[in-house]
C-alpha cells in the first residue's frame, strides 16, 4: 500500500480566533475509508474498509503496519483497546478480532462472530476492564455487547434486560463514538426515528433511557456522535444527514448525565457533523466537532462554535494530547496540532 505523507508548518485563523493550527501532518492511503481510530504510542491504530486495519506511524514509516483482517471485503468501524487491539466490522457476519503483539509482529485471533440478516454493529469503547459495544436491533432492543475483565468473553445482553426500542430507532455507524464508559457507568446513543440516550450505572445490569431534543423522526436524522466530559456533563451532535446543510437541532448538551437536554447554537455554525470530542483539560469547556461542513470548536460547552479548518473530508478525530488531534476519512489520518 502506497503511504504518501504530507507535513505542514503554519498558523491558520485571523486574530480574533481563540485557536489556531501550528503544525499540521497528513498521512494519505490508497483505497481506505476509516471511521474508527486509536491514538497509541506516536500514531493510531484504525480500522477502514476493505477489510484494512492497522497502525500508522507519524513519527517513523518503517513503524506503520497495514493488515487485512480477512478475505471478504468488510468495513470494520470499531476499535478498542485494553493492550490489545479490537477490531470490530459493521454488517454481517459481525467479526471482532483481537490483535496482539508477538515475536515482533502483530497476530490477530477472531474472539466474537455473530451472523444475521439485522446483525450491525456501531461502536464500542472499552475503558478498563469494561468493555461495551453497540448495534443495531436484531429484535426488538439495541444490541449490546459487554465484557466485564480483561480477555474475557463478550457477552450480548438479552432483550428482556434492556429498554425497547421503537420502529426505526437504531445507531450510526459514523464515527464509532455512539458508547462511551466513565467508570461503572455507560452511555449509548440511538438515532433515527427516535434519538434517545440510554444510560446504565452498574456495569449494563440495569438500563435508563431519556429523550433527547435533536431532529429526529427520519430514518437519516438523530444523533450520529456522543461524548461525555465526566458522568453528568455530555453533548451530542448529529442532525439530517439527507439535508447536510441544516443547521437546526442538531447539537444538544446535558448537564446532569442524560436525564435532560438543552438545544444550543440554533441555526449557526455546522450542519450535519460525524464526531464530536472534548478536548482533555479539567474544564470541559473545550469541544471539537469534523463532518461535511468543516472542523469547529467551541470554548463555552457548545453555545457558540467557530470553523478552525475547511477540511471536509474527515470522519472521525480523537485527542492525542490537549493540544494534539488525530483526524481520519477518505484516504488519509492527519495529526494536526493546536494551539491558543
């Protein structure tokens, strides 16, 4: 596979913008789209289409490692990490492999397999020993995976166990950030018909669920991206992916960990976005958000946001630093470093 890579020393922005990029470096792939990603160790390990993963080094090409998991062309849209690396597809067969380091090259193993017509997963997060994914409904309930030790098996939860979902009601697949685990408590979002958080603080023993105010009522509409700062703090973003220009209803924040949800930047800044992140300072005042209409961030908790970058091919971004982000698309991850 050919890797192109593309280094950039600058200052973007005018003056009156709070942050600006001063280096920037572009990594360009042949005939990967990637929409799960891993910062680890000087690069970041991704999971893309065409049944390609792997880890790319923006310190050292000779570092970078691309594999493909199996013969079917597959496109595998989480990753996590305990040690080892977890690749997971969307679609089915759903196949998660576990990849390891050994005798100085990376071994993978298939640890889950689940076949079906509905069978889709959409992302996953392992923080610890816990580990949680989510899908599509198979029945008449999300599915979700959980692995409560390390090496141990994943388990899906049975529909009894778990809120029901209405007709149309599912996940996006957009940026794998749909789960995020803060210590014993989970936190997954649904899009669709409906867009609701669900919610357990016990390790997924026990489920909530709350309504979020996003535009929701299509199949293409919801939120597509979630994160959350701490247990109460969160946002999420998303809105018509059909309609990417409009701007309305398509960024919420909760300030008491998803039981309630407050609209904020009506009408302005993006429309449609793929992922959205805090930035990893105490405050969590600091949000970055990428998909079709740019890359922004916001310095007061969502209220207002301002465009850093044109870029509009990236789906997916993660902090490697406070002042570092890794972004990833259309055949290429970019480090991108920033500064105020």
């Amino acid at each position: 596979m050919r890797i192109l890579v593309l280094l950039f020393s600058f200052v973007l922005l005018s003056c009156k913008t709070t942050y600006k990029v001063v280096e920037r470096k572009d990594i360009v792939l042949d005939s990967v789209s990637i929409r799960a990603i891993m910062p680890m160790n000087g690069g970041v390990w991704f999971g893309g289409t065409n049944s390609k993963a792997g880890f790319i080094s923006f310190d050292n090409n000779k570092e970078s490692k691309i594999v493909k998991l199996q013969k079917e062309n597959t496109d595998f849209r989480s990753i996590g990490a305990d040690g080892s690396i977890y690749f997971l597809n969307a679609g089915t067969p759903a196949n998660m492999y576990q990849m390891k380091l050994f005798n100085a090259d990376y071994v993978s193993s298939l640890v889950y397999t689940e076949k079906g017509d509905k069978v889709f997963y959409d992302s996953m997060h392992i923080s610890g020993e816990l580990g949680a994914i989510v899908g599509d409904p198979t029945e008449n309930c999300l599915s979700i995976l959980i692995r409560k030790k390390f090496n141990g098996n994943w388990q899906k939860i049975p529909c009894d166990s778990l809120p029901k979902t209405v007709e149309g009601e599912a996940a996006f697949a957009a940026s794998d950030t749909n789960i995020k685990i803060i210590g014993d408590a989970i936190f997954i979002i649904s899009g669709g018909k409906k867009s609701r958080l669900f919610k357990s603080t016990d390790k997924g023993k026990t489920w909530e669920v709350f309504d979020t105010p996003i535009v929701q009522g299509e199949a293409m509409t919801g939120a597509f991206s979630m994160d959350f700062h701490n247990k109460k703090r969160g946002i999420i973003v998303g809105g018509n992916y059909d309609n990417q220009k409009d701007n309305s209803a398509n960024k919420a924040i909760t300030n008491d960990g998803g039981k309630t949800w407050k609209l904020v930047s009506e009408n302005t800044s993006f429309g449609y976005a793929s992922c959205v992140q805090y930035a990893p300072i105490n405050s969590g005042r600091v949000i970055f958000c990428c998909g079709p209409s740019g890359i922004f961030y916001s310095t007061n908790r969502g209220k207002k946001w301002k465009k850093i970058l044109n870029d509009s091919d990236f789906y997916t971004m993660r902090f490697s630093s406070k002042n570092t982000l890794i972004f990833a698309g259309k055949n290429k991850v970019s480090k991108i470093k920033i500064s105020h």
